[in-house]
C-alpha cells in the first residue's frame, strides 16, 4: 500500500540555519511527489513537486527538494530559514490514475530568532 | 483569477445533525479533491470528481456522507446525523486535469458538540 513517513514531528532552528524535512514515501512505480505547507488556519500551499525528470528540483519561497529512489526519499532543504517559514510542512505522493494524494503526517517547524 | 474558495469558514453543530458544505474550485478546472484533515495528521483523501462523476470513495466516507458535484462546477459535502468523531477540517482541492498541481482551499473547520 501507499504510504509516506514524516519521521519528524517537531524541528525547531534558529532563523538563518539550514533546515532539511525529511520524507520516505511507499510506492510501487514511479511516483508523483509533493511538498505542501499550511500555515495557522490556512490551507495548503504548493512549495514544489517531482514528477519526472531532474531529481532536484526547485521550488517558491528558497525550497528545494530531491528525489532519491534508492532511498525511496524525498527530503526538503532550504539553506537559510526566515521566521516566516515557520508552518507545517507535509509531504505527499500522488497516485496515478486518480491522482488522489496520500500525506505524511506533517512536521511543524518553529523558528527562533 | 480567485482561487478555490469553501463555505462555511466554521461550522458549529450538534450531534445528530446534518451539515452541508460547498466548494467552488478554479474556473475550468476539471478535478475536484475531497480530503479531510484531523488534529495533528495530515489531510486523508474522501473522494474525487471528474467533472460530474464521481470517481473514487474512500472506505473514510461512510453512508452518512455524501458529495455532488452537479454539472461539473462546484460541489457539496453533506454529513448526515453528525458524530463527534466527524470533528475536522474539510479540504477541498482542485486541478485542470490528471497529473497537475492539486490547488487547496482555505478548508471548512466543523465541530460536533
């Protein structure tokens, strides 16, 4: 079955460190990845996805994200965080066909000044 | 171009109640996402459209919920005889079409009392 571990649960960095989500996902093919975050009483946003091709890739915001099938993993990484980023952060896979998304999770990320 | 956009915002209600809530995706866009999100998890996957049909259900969604999507535009969620376990966040998302980017809404937070 489908599935995606958010190992993490709470990370918390002071603002200007870098910072790395991690994400393991299950999944018998190619898989479609995603990283969404929400803030307090938002909903989700799209930071980046994979979907084939260069296994870095990059998103909004200073995020960038790789795919590594041997790992079966799909790490976030931003090399300086701000004290805006400070949200959840879940990770996703997406099952074709229908195209429904299976979430990690989530990992909440606080931000010291 | 306004986004995807839920009503209610909040929902208060008493157990044994129905509710009903409405989604209205991004013009044009095909694909129409249920989830729902509990305190701490990440969202899980309801049900989906394509354009008026309904396509997928999850085992989540038992014979008191029920969703429409009437000539391909906006859609409701309708939860009969609410339990307190129905206690969430109500996601909806939507996209073009297959494989794209799955836009979120700002989410209906319900509470049984």
């Amino acid at each position: 079955a489908q599935s995606v571990t958010q190992p993490d649960i709470h990370i918390t960095v002071s603002e200007g460190a870098s910072l790395e989500l991690r994400c393991n996902y299950s999944y018998g093919a190619t898989p479609y990845l995603f990283w969404y975050v929400q803030s307090p009483g938002q909903g989700l946003q799209l930071l980046l996805k994979y979907f084939s091709g260069d296994t870095l890739v990059q998103g909004i915001k200073g995020f960038e994200a790789e795919f590594k099938r041997s790992q079966s993993s799909f790490n976030l990484r931003k090399p300086s965080v701000h004290w805006s980023d400070a949200a959840e952060y879940f990770c996703a896979v997406g099952v074709k066909n229908t195209d429904k998304l299976i979430f990690g999770t989530g990992t909440r990320l606080q931000v010291f000044p | 171009d306004t986004g995807v956009s839920q009503d209610p915002r909040h929902k208060i209600t008493k157990r044994g109640q129905n509710v009903t809530f409405r989604c209205d995706p991004i013009s044009e866009h095909n694909r129409l996402y249920w989830y729902r999100q509990t305190l701490g998890q990440g969202p899980e996957f309801l049900t989906y459209f394509q354009n008026e049909a309904q396509l997928e259900k999850s085992r989540l969604l038992s014979d008191r919920f029920s969703a429409e999507r009437p000539k391909g535009s906006f859609s409701t969620l309708e939860i009969q005889r609410t339990e307190q376990g129905d206690s969430a966040m109500y996601l909806c998302a939507s996209s073009p079409s297959g494989r794209e980017t799955q836009y979120f809404g700002p989410g209906t937070r319900l509470l049984v009392l």
